[in-house]
C-alpha cells in the first residue's frame, strides 16, 4: 500500500475543515454564517493552555477575539499585551455571555468548571469550544449533552487529534485493511521534568487581591488561599482529574476516533505517587488495561520517566503494526508464516529428514505464500514541519458553527472519552476491576 503524500494532504485538509469528517449530524437550525462573515469568540480561563489554543484560532481567517475572562490580573493584562488594548477582559465571565456579538466561547478553564460554564454560555445561546477532559465527574456528562441539545449549540471538545491529518491518515489505514484485524493498541505518554509534572510557574504578585480566590473555588471544596492549587491546580482533585483527564484522555479520543468505537466495557487501573511528592494527591505514574469487544487497550503515563518526553500509539494487527507520533503515521507489515514451522531436534535423525521433506513438500504447493514470506514493507508519511493540529480542530469547529452540524468530537463523543479516562481512576481508588456502558455512557455494578 503505497502513501500519497498529496492526496494525504488534501484528504487530511478537507476532514479537518468540516467536509469529509465522519459521524456528522445535523443539530437544528441556527442562525447560518456566511463564508466570509466573522466568528467573534471570548476566551474564559486565560492560562498557558487557553492562551495557546485562543492563538492557534486566530491564525484562522475571519475570527476575531472580542472578551477575555480569568481569575487573576495578570493573564487579563497579558491578554491585552497580546491582543490589544481594546479587548474586554474580567474576572467575571458572566459579562462576556450577556454581550450579544460574540458567537462562541473558548472555556480554558479547570475541569471543575467545565460543565457550569458550558452551559451557561449554551443557554446564553453560545457555541462552545471547551478543553478535555469534557468532565470533572460523571454527572457533568448527560447534563453537558442535554444542554446541548436542548439549546441547539454547536459543542466541541478540545482534544485535537481527533481533526489531525496524521489521525485521519491513521484512521483510514486502519479501516483499508494495512494491519490486518486489530488486536491490541498500546498508548504512552511520558515526562520527565518538572513543568511536564504541572510545577507551574506561581507569579511574584499571586495574593488574594491579585486572585479572585473565591470564584476560582466555585463549587469546589473550600480551602484557605493558597498560590499552588490556583496556579497549579491540576495537582488536586478537587479541581482536576490528573493524568487520566489531562492525557489519558487524549489517548482515549485517538483510539476511538481512529477505531470509531464507542469505548471500553471494562477496565483496571493502577499506579501511584512516585516522586513528585509536593503535596498533591493525584498520582504520577498510571497503568491501564481496556477492553474493547475483540481487541484490548493498555496504556501508561509515567512522569519520572528517565528520557526526554514521548508519547504515541502502536496499533497491532495481525498482518503488521502502524505507530502513530506527533509527527506521523508508520505502517510495518511483516505477513504471518503461512504454515507453523518445525521443531524436531529432538527426534531421530531419519524423523527429522522426513518432517523436513514431507513440510518442503506442502510449502512448495503455496510458492505464492513462500513469496509473501518475504514482502517486508514500511510505509511511512510524515506531516509537515511546524504543524499544528489544534489549528485544524478549529477549523473543524467554525467550519460546524457555519453548517449547524455537529462535529466529530460533540458532547457525546467527549463524554465517552472522559467517561472512559475517569474509569482508570475509580479502578484504582477501589482497587478492582470496573464496569462501563460505552453506548449508554454508564457505570455498570
């Protein structure tokens, strides 16, 4: 199977912008967008990876930043170093909702908030663009997808992988037949240092005046101020869902979206604290097994990992494998022995050259499979230097707030994804295997 680089790019182009993305689904009738009309977008939680993403959406035509809302000073005086003086910004983003030229909402905020400012901007009649993990818990789930619904808002959840042009490519491989029947996929991502481990840089003028301390808890157990869970909140429970929201489910939504399967029936998890013993209480180094019908999941994130940073897939068939980084797809294809071999050494030496005689013979009447024995082959393609998948999520997601369809990754898709990524920590909090509808989206006793 030959890769055309060309017609890779093309095919790849054309899904990420919202033309060829399967499981598309009409989603009621909005006020419709022209080609060349403006998206007006709010950012709502302005941290490093709201900040990142916000600048991977402007890099698109015809969109434009209005709002920017955070709990802290800083990111919203930052906010206007980047994107001018004229912007709104605040600590409250219920002044952004109530303005009725901004189109949709960017929600960067932590996990806990995830579910009340999705609706909030889905009943103000906003679409939305908000990061994984989707949820913070179970129940922020059916109540995320009914708002959607109930509302008619375009929702589309931030794991970009799902409009990569090397997932899509990944995607099509497998569904052609390049590996054979799928069996396992093997899931990594591994760090080694200190910002990877969400050590977080905490600004020299972080105090309570700075900080809106208060609106940062929300809903959230209450604590006395402290600079660390605000500015490196994915350490803490109460706010984040650790490793298993931040990359598991990463690893999750590339798999589904690749396999188009729906998630794991069942699943256990393991793992610990290991070193980075700075007071949280999620664990840095989290093992887990899926099942997924006729293949298995095993993934693994290790943040004391001795290398530099990785992480990646390796899809096992039974005609090859197919690895998946951040820069490309490689397919090797090793074609199975057509017949099983010998093992005789163990017998007499007349038994050995009649087994050797008698198995030359039954080989040389498939000469076609003596031939394949040796049709070795890598493929490779590789994406462009410097490209950025999150700018094709974007993409994906105007391109949906102009047909009024949703995308691939909606409420319901990201909702399977998180739903199956939390498994791994109520495995390990019980220490037992646990139990999953990936069609109902449901814990099963």
């Amino acid at each position: 199977m030959s890769l055309n680089r060309r017609s890779f790019l093309r095919n790849a182009g054309l899904a990420a912008a919202g033309t060829q993305i399967p499981l598309l689904k009409a989603f009621g009738q909005e006020r419709r967008l022209g080609p060349n009309d403006q998206i007006h977008v709010a950012l709502i939680g302005a941290g490093g990876r709201g900040q990142s993403i916000t600048k991977s959406a402007l890099t698109l035509p015809n969109v434009k930043l209005l709002a920017v809302a955070d709990c802290y000073d800083g990111r919203l005086a930052h906010s206007k170093e980047l994107w001018g003086n004229d912007l709104q910004t605040t600590k409250d983003y219920n002044e952004i909702l109530k303005r009725s030229d901004i189109d949709a909402v960017i929600i960067g905020t932590p996990d806990h908030w995830h579910r009340k400012v999705a609706i909030d901007a889905m009943a103000a009649g906003k679409d939305v663009y908000c990061e994984k993990p989707m949820i913070h818990e179970y129940a922020d789930g059916p109540l995320m997808i009914e708002a959607a619904k109930k509302y008619n808002r375009v929702i589309q959840i931030g794991s970009q992988r799902v409009s990569s042009m090397i997932y899509i490519k990944a995607k099509e491989l497998l569904a052609a037949g390049a590996i054979g029947k799928l069996n396992l996929v093997q899931g990594h991502w591994d760090r080694n240092s200190a910002q990877g481990a969400w050590e977080y840089t905490v600004p020299l003028d972080a105090n309570e005046q700075t900080c809106d301390w208060p609106r940062f808890q929300g809903a959230a157990p209450k604590h006395a101020w402290d600079p660390e869970r605000f500015f490196q909140w994915r350490k803490y429970k109460d706010y984040g869902t650790g490793v298993a929201g931040d990359l598991f489910v990463h690893l999750f939504s590339g798999t589904h979206f690749i396999t188009g399967t729906n998630g794991p029936t069942r699943a256990y998890a393991t793992g610990g604290l290991r070193y980075w013993k700075d007071g949280r209480d999620v664990p840095d180094v989290l093992l887990g097994l899926y099942d997924y019908g006729d293949w298995n999941l095993e993934l693994r994130v290790n943040f004391v990992d001795g290398g530099e940073e990785s992480e990646g897939f390796t899809f096992v068939g039974t005609e090859g494998s197919m690895e998946i980084t951040s820069r490309g797809v490689i397919v090797n294809k090793v074609p199975r022995e057509k017949g099983p071999g010998y093992s005789i050494g163990s017998f007499t030496n007349e038994m050995q050259a009649r087994l050797k005689a008698d198995y030359a013979m039954k080989q040389a009447e498939d000469a076609a499979a003596r031939a394949a024995l040796n049709a070795t082959s890598v493929e490779r393609y590789m994406a462009p230097t410097g490209y950025d998948d999150t700018a094709d999520h974007f993409r994906t997601f105007f391109g949906c707030m102009r047909s009024r369809q949703q995308p691939t990754e909606n409420a319901v898709f990201g909702y399977r994804a998180a739903g199956a990524a939390l498994l791994s920590l109520l495995s390990m909090d019980k220490g037992t295997v646990v139990h999953w509808d990936p069609d109902a989206m449901k814990l099963k006793a």
